[in-house]
C-alpha cells in the first residue's frame, strides 16, 4: 500500500471516453455483421492477447467497453496498467454473451493498442537511460481528446507529466519572448502576474539566454534544442538552482547521451505523437 | 469542379473537436503564460510552416482553432488538404491577437501533425504500389473518437475508406466463423437476415476456405495473411467473381508484393494506428 | 437460439432517450400532481394494457422509463417487442413506489404507443402481401431524432431496414441525376467514387431510365411511381440481375398488386411517417 | 404588429434540434451520394412544394437544416407558420450550393411534414367546430423530445396549449384519484400543496364526480370519456364556475356534437400522436 | 406518510450537478494532494459536522458527490433536508477510501453549504412571521444553473415556490406594462392569449393600479414596494378576491411588519441570491 | 496596453453559460407573458442601472444573454469589469426588440448581480488591507460549476486566485496530515510524486508544525486559523523562504490585524461562497 502507485483513472471519464467510442464504431445500425451472423443467445470464451513485447496501458477502457455493451460480461484482468507483456501473453480472460464480446472487441484494442503504445514508447525511452537520474516527462502534444489517458499511459510506462495544459503552470517559449521583447521583460511580467501557487519555467536556446533568464526567481528552465555539449554547460551554469528540462526532438538515440549531461528532465513529444501501437489480439477460445 | 475532388468535413463536426481540444488544452484558468507575458492588445503575425516532407490533412481544424477563441484573426491558406509539403514550406499565414494566436498553437499543430502523419503515411504506401491497380484502405484500428477525421486523412493520402463503422456493411471475420460454426452457416446466417443495401465480405485465410465462401453470393473477400504466392493463387481462383482484398499487418515493404498478386484492396492497420506525427511549426514573424 | 430474432435497442441509446423524455416532461418542478396528492412512501401496482389490436414495439423504453426514476420498481414483461396484442391484453405488470409511476407513465406510454403503431402499420402492410416475395422496408423518412428506435419498432413488424442515412448506402435520386447530368454520367461518377464497401441503387421513373442503368455494375433499382403493369414488365426487363424495389405513395390498399409483380421490396414512408399511435393504457390495480 | 401572433420558435433549440437530425443522417461518412456524384462546386436552385392541402408549421426548421450546412445558401420564405398551403404551392425558394442543399434536403422535409401534419390535423377540427365558442387543445401525447416543436404545430393550426409537462399545472386524473383515496381527499391535497401560481384541473369520469369536484375551489375540470348528453348535464352544472374541458378519443367526426354542448376546451391526443405527414417535396429547378 | 413531505431531488439532476462540479475540481490531472500523499489503498473514517446553527439542505448531493467518485463508500445520514441542526452536530458519518472521501470534500461541502445557507435564511424569516398567515416564497433571483436544488432549498427551510421560470405563469411587471400601454391593455392582452392552465397575476406599485388590476378576473396581484400602511389598504382592497403577494427587497427586519397587514405571501430575493452560506467541516476521525 | 489587464472570459464557456442558464428559465413553453402581452414587433430602450456602490464583473455574461435571444440587440457597455459603480450609474445601453430584452433580463442581472456582488466584496477587504502588502485570494469554496466565472469576479474585485482545483496545485491539508502519518511524512510523499511543475503548501496549525514544515523544500505555507501574534511569529520564522499564506474565516474586521503580521495572501472563503449579490436593475425608458 504505497502512495506512488499509478493513480486509477477516473471512472467518469473513463465510462465517456468509452461510449463515446462505442458509438463511433456501432452507429444507429449497430453491429450488422454480429447480429446476423451470430446466434442470440450465444455464450464465448475470449482472451485478449500480447501478440508483442510491450508495457500494457488501458486495462479499464478494455473493462469498460465490453461492460458498457452488457454488465453481465466477466471480465478477468492478469495484470495491471505499467505491466511488461511479452508476445503469446493472455492479460484478459472474457467470458459472456457473444455478441457484446466481438461488438465491444475493436474499441477495447483501439484504447488498449493505442495507450500500450504510448507507455511502451515511454518505457523504452526511460529503459534506455536508467543510469542516470533524468527522468523522461511528455508534452502537450497529445492526441485531442484522449490527453488524460495519454498522460496515464506515460506515467505506465515509467515516466512523468509536465504540465496538463495551458491553465496549470507558466512555460515561456520563444514566441512568448519575442512578442514580449525579451527574455527579461518575458520573466518579469510573468513574475508579476502569476499566481502564488503556480510554477514558471522559462525555455532558453542558447547559454546567453540561460543566463538572463537566471537572473529571476525562476522554477525550472527548458534547454530547447542544445547539444550534448552545450546542455552540460548549461547544468554547470544552473547548478542546481532551478530545475534544468532538456528538448527538442529527442529520440531513443539521442536521449542517453542527454541524459548523460546531468539535467533533471528530458521531454519527449514523440512518446505520444507517435508512438506506434502496440498490438493485441482477441482470441476467441470456445463457447461456454 | 469534379465530383471525385476531396470532399470537406462538415463543420459542425471539425467545430465540436476543436472545442473539446481547446477545453482540454484551456482548463478553466486559461493560458496563464499569454495572459501574464503577452500585452493585452499585442497583434502578431504567424506561419505555420513544415519542417520535414509529407501529405497536409486538417487544414479545416487548424482555421478552427484559431477562429474559435477570436473570429477576427485572419487565417489564409497556401494549400489544401492532400497537397504535398516540402521543409520550410509555409502552408498557413495568421494574423491577428497575439494572444489567442498563441493560446490556439498546440491544439492546431496537434490536429494538422496527427493527420497529416496518416495521410502521409498513406501517401507513401499508395506511391509504392502505384503502378499496380490495387488500392490502399484503412480499417477500423482508429483513435477512438477522432475517426471522422482520421478517414478523411486516409482520403487525403489517396487512400480509400473501408467501412466507418460496424454498422455500414457485413466482415464475417474469423471469431464470427467459429462461433457460428464454420464460413458456410456464417454466409448463409449473412444473406439471411443481411439488408439489401448491404455488402457482404468474407475473411479467409486458406484457399480452401476461399472456395467455401465463393460458393455463395458474397460481394468481397478478405485474404487475410497470406503470402504473396497464396494471394496470387487467390486472385486466380477468385477470377474476378467478388473484389478481393489482402490484410495482415501490411507495410511500406511488403505492400508492392502484395500489390503485384493483382488484388483489388490492400487493407493497412499501420496508417491510422501507427503513423508517426507530420512535424509542423508555428514560426512568429513580426507584430503587425 | 437463432441468429434472426430481433436485436435488443443498445442500453446506452434507450437511456439516453429515455432521460431526454423524462428531462422534457418533468421540467425543474417535477410532477406537482403527485408531489402534492399522492402520499410520499404510497406503493402501486398496475398494468399496461392493450386498448386496441396491433403489434407491440418498444417495450425496453418502457422498462427504462420506470426504472430511470426508480431502480427498485418492478417492472415484469408478458410480450417482447414484435408480439401481436389483442385489446385488453396485459403486456406488463408494474409494482413500486406510486409517485415514480405515475411520473413516467406518459413518457413509457408515448414510447410505447408510437412505437407500436409503427410496428402494427408495418405489420398490417406486411400482412397484405404475405403470399408474395416481396418484402416491405422503410426509408429515410421518419421522426427526426427516433430513427434508431423506428428502424427498429419496423422491423418488429416485420420489415426490413433501408438505408439508414445518408452515410451507408448510394441512392441516386432524381434530384442528382438531373444536376449530375443524366442516369449515365450520374452512375458512372458513382462507380468511381464509391467505396468498395457501398451499394448503389439508382432510381428510375421509366423503362427507358431502367435500361440505361442497367447497363452499368450496379446493386439495385429504385422503380419510382410506376403502375404495376410497368412495375411487372420492369421487373422483366431486370430479370433478376439487380435488386428490385418499388416505390412512390405505397399504401396498404396499393400493396398487394405492386407485390404481385414480383419486385424484390416495396419502400413505404407511410409506417414511419404516418402510422397512428397504439393505443396503450396504464391501469391502477391496487396498492400494495 | 399584434401581440397573438404564432410566437417564434426559440433560435437555440431549432439550432439543436437540426443539429441532431442532421448528425442522424449525415453520420461519419456524409451524404454518399452527393459526394461521388455531384461535382463540388455545382450549384442548385429548388423549391419546396406541397403536395397536398394542409397548415404549415416548421419553416424555422426547415431554414436552419440547409444553413447548418453552408450559411451562404439563400433561402426564401413565401409562406409562415400558419399559413393555409395548397398542392403545387411554393412555399421556399433555395438557391446555393447542390451538395449542401441536397444532403440536408430529407432532414428539413421530415421536420416541415411532420409538424404541418400536426397543423394541418389540428387545423381541421378547429375548423370543424368553428361555429362554437370551443377551443381545440392538446395534449402530453407528444412524440418524445419533439415537445417544444409539436406544441408550435398545435398553436400554428389553430389550436391552444394545454400543460406542457408535469411541472406546470395540477391535473388530478383516475390513477392519483384512486390513490388518494378518492376526489376529495385529492383535492384537499392539492389545495394544501399547490403553490400559489399553478391551477388545479381535476379528471371527473361521471356528474356525480363533477358535483364532489365543484364543492373545492378548483380552476377546471377534465370531463373524460362522457356523452355528449352527459356534456351538456355537466357544463350547465358547472354553470361557469370553472373553465369545463372534454376529452375521450375525440376525432374529426365526433367533436363538432361535443363543441355543441358547450365545453370550453375539447382535448384531443389524436393531433400530436397521429397526425399523419403533410406532403412536401424538394423540387430542383435548374443550376444557378 | 404524508404528501407534504419534502419531494425528493430526481436522481438524475442530483447526479448530473455532482458530475459537473467533480469534473470542474478534479480537472484531467485529478486530486493531485491526494494521490501523492495518500496511500492507494488507506481508509478513513470522517464526519460532516455542522459548525453553526442554521437549517440542512442538499444532502442527496453530498451523498451522490462520494458516490460519484467510489460507490463503495458508506454514506450514513443522521438528518433530513429540513432539518434543524446546531453547532457540532453531525449529520453524515463516512467511511472508506481515503483519497475518494478527501476528494469528493469540497464538491460535497459547497452544495451543502450554499443549500443550507438558502435553507436557513428561508427558516430565519418564515420564523419570523411565523404568527402570521403569509407564507414566504422565493424569486427568479437564483444563482444560474442552481434553481433547481435552490427552489428546493428553500422549501426545505419552510418557504413555497413561486413561478420555476418565465415558461409557468404570467407575471405583468412594470416594464410589460409600460411597452404594453398600460394596466388594462396588459392584463387584456394576457387574459386574451394566456393558456387555461395557466395563472395571471399582476405587479402593482399604487391602489390606484391594484384597482385597475381588479377590474379583470386575474389570479394574484404583486404589490411592490409599499409601505406596509399602504399594504393594508391594499389588502383590505383586495378583500380576499384574488391572491396578495408583497414584495421589494424584503429583509429579515422588514418582514414581521408586512406580514401583519395580512397579505397572503411575501417574496423575497434575499434567500436566494444573498443568503450567507452555512458552515459544515469533513472532519477525519480514525482510519478504518 | 499592459499584460496585467484582466483577461476576457472565454467566449465558448461565456456562451455555454448563458445557454444553460437561459434554457432554465425560458424552458419549452417560453417567456409567457412577454408572448401574450407585449406586440411581437415592439422595440425598447432599457438601461442597466447600479441600485447600490459597488464593483462591477460579469459585463460578458449580460451581453451574451441578449444576443443567445436575438444577436440584432444593440449592447453598449459604459463600463468594463473591475469598474467601481455607484447607485444610479448606468453600466448598460439595450436597444431592440422588446420580447427578447425582456426575456433575457432575469438571466443578465441574476449573472451580473452575483457576480459584481463577489468583485465588490473582494474589492472591499482588498481596500481595507490596502496598505500592508498582503493580497487576498480565493478559496475553492466556490459555487458549483460556476468557478471560473467567480475567479473573474476575484481578479475584478483586486484579488488574485489561487488553486482553481485539485488538479493544478498540492495543498496539504490536516486531514492529509492525519492519514499520511504525520506533517513529515505527507511532505515527504508530496515532494517525491509531485510533478516538477507543481507547487506545493502545508497547512500548519501551529508554530511547531511550522518549524516541521520548513524543513522541507516546499513552496508555501498555509497558516490556518491562527491569531495575530502567532501569525507575526510565524512570519518571523519564515523569513522570508516560502510564501505565507493566512486563512481561517476571515472577515472584513479581522483582516487588516492579519495583513499588519507581514502574510504575503490573505484566503478568503466568504468572498465567493457568502458575498450578497450586488443589486442592478433593467430600467425601460421608452419605445425606439
């Protein structure tokens, strides 16, 4: 019983997100194929299977759609969101009525494929730089709609969240600068503006910058687009006394050696714009 | 004016996601950065321009989002949705309020990067097969939610859609054949009870199973992994009868093998579940 | 077992409706009748009763109705939807709290009784050319907001479902074959554009337009307002290549002859768009 | 400028309820047909025409489904709700874009059918009873979450507003009578209970239940289900204490005798549950 | 069991509002405190507790606000709406998850609040004509969205409901009056036009006026702003004919003397746009 | 122009809630007695006019209201949010049709009053503690779903906002503490699963719990409930390293002995969940 455990979705939230996505995919019509093709009343068996190694995210959108179609559904999880999967693995045992199981099947693997992706593009990225003390934060470049489960999912897969939106923390970027002539007078409108309870964050692209902006009671800098080289300076200048966030395009490649330069965070866009899915399967067994 | 010209979302649809978007990117405080660090009336001139090459889609949502939070801020287009981008070139001008310019930025970048990677994506694949006949399709391994959208860029990529739903035609896959007890009782449960206005497809996988459903007055087949040897022994033994369509995790390198079999569709997951974000920027230029 | 008994309506859409009915007859001061007359904790058996004969429809909005303003109230179902009923026949038998009766009576019996009548005018027409192959369907034509249930309440009658929008099916109507210039041009343009998942049916006021359209690869023909004699020699002139359906004012008296051509299906707005309401009662029985 | 003009259906709830319809019909992948077969830019005048006799109600419906589509398409009234039509009348003139006009066409004619089906009945029997001081008004027996817009229909025809729900006036009928232990008890709770803004009618089935009524100072009551001789009994009875309204199944053939006997209101459910459609069509009249 | 007992809120708008105001405290982050600092799986144990003395409404909200967030939380309520309670009262013991009670708190803690506090200032002044026979009722004055659960609130203190909104009884005020030209044309115009289930009553500010306003069979009179001599003789003027109702800016102070000139009800805005509200705290007691 | 002019309310939420608040008023059956007695042509004049001093918020809201009516009503603001106002200024010019000015008025002054009635409350303990350096801030006890509209009427009244939710801050509070084990244990958690983005505060009761407190690196302290002296000496004992924040129930006399203690905030919960409306009205000054 610790308190860092993944945080559950909300159920609200996750019930919306899942009939919104039922009703994409059933319409008015409703699921033709099932109803002409299968019997009323009849009963399967059904697991959802890793069909790669992956990090699992979504199992309660995966519980949500098959109950959304019929309460009456067993739904048997064999791991929790943030597991490691390996390829032939079952995670969900399904046993009810037929035709709720394969009508629900597509929108249970979209959620699972999709958020599974994003936590295993995280873990990889996370793996990947485990000796050091970075830790590997998203963006506000989600998909629109889904950003709450896409930031659960990064969180499944080892990393952290930066900021949810717009409305819960000061970050000024480049543009922000140059249409507020400078970074001085950027930060100093900033500090004279924001709330007590919020923290500001000032992007740099070069150390001239970094400097100016350490100048001010700031919280954290984000070091856009530096080198290696460049970004081991920039944590020799901070040392330590804001929070030092590199970015710019960082791939699986790149990022150890980033890591290796001492800064405290690392944001990745790319872990959930365009992470690919992870895939699964749902095997029909047998019937009842 | 041709029929076949791209046909635009409706916008009632394209205005309630860039309201949801914008919601979720605004929260109930709002743009704490712009509101503390951009002056109140500060204009600003932007271009949204490629940074790496690709197929646009989602021109429509990023005219949107800026319009939604100032329906005074001019948004001028130098392309339309299926056009091909190069680095560097400007695909949209603005003008207007700094700060509803800014504030609206990352919820049109993240709807014109998610689906100009489909269409891109899709574009690539069409062009690799295209001295064949077959055509590219998408499936129903969507962002839930944003399906609407995500077919459109499959259509900007110069692929075609499959079925939208589970409720606009009839794919007896294979879960269905088990369970009602083989692909003959599935077929013959299809024309039964299916509507006229319905096609019906059938997937196999062996070609005796291809027999079995050509046996029957279907509209299409789904030769779902096969090889390519397979699929062109299909093709023969199909003979045009019914329209014909390979799947199974199809990619950019398997896709002209495929294609050469002489299959009418190749069906592809990977477009709409997997294609990595187009990257675009939105570069300040000046104030007005 | 069998796969053609009529499919339940989805939970989530008769919840839906139903809270939107209820929301519509309640208002923000709720059933001042019973607040003020029935006493508060007053149980309540009663029935609902058929007052006239036909063919019952809807009867899941009925349970819904009683329940979305009492889970506990008993609601026991002596007939599914689709069922014959004879005046004075009980269809459900209904125990609870007084007050939550009586406030959802009107809502259930509206459902119910605009649903049924819709089921009894399928039936009845259904009923006039039983000795025929024709089948009866529905078109586009019904109350805006109620397809989903009307497509339903007209296959309990015995129908069968047309298109259900604009989005599942071509049709080609007089209207586009005029500004589309002509049958040819207008199915040739079909056939290019249509996804290979799309039927297309193409409406014909002569035999000359009939034989134009058949020269082309399509699904079926709409034989618009024609007299049966010109019904049957189309119908010859089709010879089975094509799906026939005959359309244009189809009552319950005009029928029977069109049936006797031996087209495939009769389309009838009529049982959507003008079927009189069955009428239903609730009877009070006695208190607990 | 007269304060008994038909009042205006309220903008926001037209907006809404063509929004739905449209969402109906259009679904996920649009209107189809128009898009394979009308060339994008062809334009398109037409014309809405009666094809039978009747009252017309809806027309803001009518004008809000081809503007939810493209706001730029012109379209011009030559009637109001209200007005008497005749077969082959004119009543709008659309001139604009063809693929918007045809793809919300059956969306504005199912609204303006249904509800001049409702004004057109409703203007029947306020015709037929014309000669007495009678009103015609409806009833709760409304079409589910089409209320607002049946009660307009009603009024267009000629008609008068009963409650337009539970919340807005006591009407105590057989089912609350029973359960509260007979008409004085129920009336005793009501005057204890009513607020001291809503009225109080009370459903009597015999003059002897009239007399038990009238001894409570009531503002009306429902005289259900009598003869006209027993009418007539009752309303010289009622003497003009209270406003006297007849109810019971009434139709066209029926009413005129009840008028006669001096009621001041006759409701009939039979307007707003079975009214059948008016007819009217889209005709295309030539591109622009 | 009494009809007079305080109607129950509908399930549905108690957890429609609690819905809504989780979502705009819980946003897409979620309880931020909670999750980092409470263990996932801690219990609690907690007590709402009245801190003053007043009158309770709003507990369906508070018990739905936990329920939303965990339905396996113990809600046990030691009081009614209505209900008098004194400082350190408790009224709702809870008990289970830890993060789910902290979380749901304050969403709780402000319907009640806000309720208890219109509540209780309803209770202060029907108290202080309590040897009256006027009775207190409330005002369109309410704070939007919340008219519901306010008009509740005060009927929970002991007040009575006037009009719900401008859709459930005629209300003549000054500026109808002065568009209309006049007294008499207004109330012509309403008596002309008004629906037979519907109230009229008509605002005056002089006898002169109220004797206009009497000429006409209206229902109820609102006699704004006199003092309460000129009440009085208005009271005596009306002699019982139609209902009398004081109003302007009623207070606490003010009332007592008003009621004494035996109008039958006097309104007051003050319960609902400006009633303090009442203080409640969750106070934690002992985990499980 | 300067960046710390109040933002403008968001125009989509501005809009959602006058259309909530709107359809709560005007319901289906509409604005009964503006129907009925006032000419449907008729124009007006009407002015919106402070009935008492104060300081005005809400400006957006009452424009809105109008035009969600009828968007040809000339709105002319001759005030901006934050303005104070004094009895008889006239903020608002309305010009048009008079059904809708009169329709809409409830809803614009029930916006405005309650709104302006939290500014002028912030605005006079803003006032009274004018000349020490502390700020007031607001609390989440604010009216449900109303939130961001009452963080407006802080910021107009002088004050600032701190959390808007769970979701955008950590405050710890005494039942954290409780559960968590103790002030040190909570903190410690807090800092460890606490995002790099997000401030934290602690509640502390006493200069103990201070002194444990400080001992970590957290952002602010909340000094609950404690008297004068004992804020100087907590002031002390801060110097100067996180920001101090006092609260308790503070009102308008206890608040300037606790702005001279050196606090940096000030929260106050009666500003948004007690302030009385500020009274307004809508004067008709003559026809066009």
């Amino acid at each position: 019983m610790t308190a860092n455990a993944l945080p559950r979705l909300p159920r609200a939230r996750v019930e919306e997100a899942v009939r919104i996505a039922l009703a994409e995919d059933l319409g008015d019509a409703g699921d033709l194929t099932s109803a002409a093709v299968l019997p009323e009343g009849a009963r399967a068996c059904a697991q959802i299977v890793a069909r790669e190694a992956g990090c699992v995210a979504g199992l309660d959108l995966v519980a949500a759609a098959f109950h959304a179609l019929d309460p009456a559904i067993d739904v048997t999880r064999h791991a929790s969101d943030g597991a490691a999967v390996s390829p032939g693995q079952i995670l969900v045992d399904i046993e009810g009525a037929a035709r709720a199981i394969l009508s629900a099947e597509r929108v249970a693997l979209n959620f699972l494929g999709h958020l599974s992706g994003i936590a295993s593009a995280t873990q990889s990225i996370v793996t990947a730089i485990s000796n050091h003390k970075a830790r590997i934060c998203c963006t506000r470049k989600t998909t629109p709609g889904l950003r709450i489960f896409e930031k659960h999912a990064v969180r499944a897969g080892g990393g952290v969240n930066h900021r949810f939106g717009l409305y819960d923390g000061i970050l000024i970027k480049d543009n922000h600068t140059a249409i507020a002539g400078g970074i001085g007078p950027a930060i100093e409108a900033a500090l004279a503006h924001a709330g007590h309870m919020v923290k500001i964050e000032v992007e740099v692209d070069t150390l001239d910058q970094l400097k100016q902006a350490l100048a001010y009671p700031i919280d954290a800098v984000l070091l856009d687009n530096m080198t290696p080289d460049q970004l081991s300076q920039a944590v020799k200048t901070i040392d330590g006394r804001v929070v030092s966030e590199a970015s710019g395009r960082v791939t699986l490649k790149t990022a150890p050696a980033i890591a290796a330069t001492g800064v405290d965070f690392i944001s990745v866009g790319w872990v959930t714009h365009s992470a690919p899915c992870l895939d699964f399967g749902l095997d029909y067994t047998s019937d009842d």
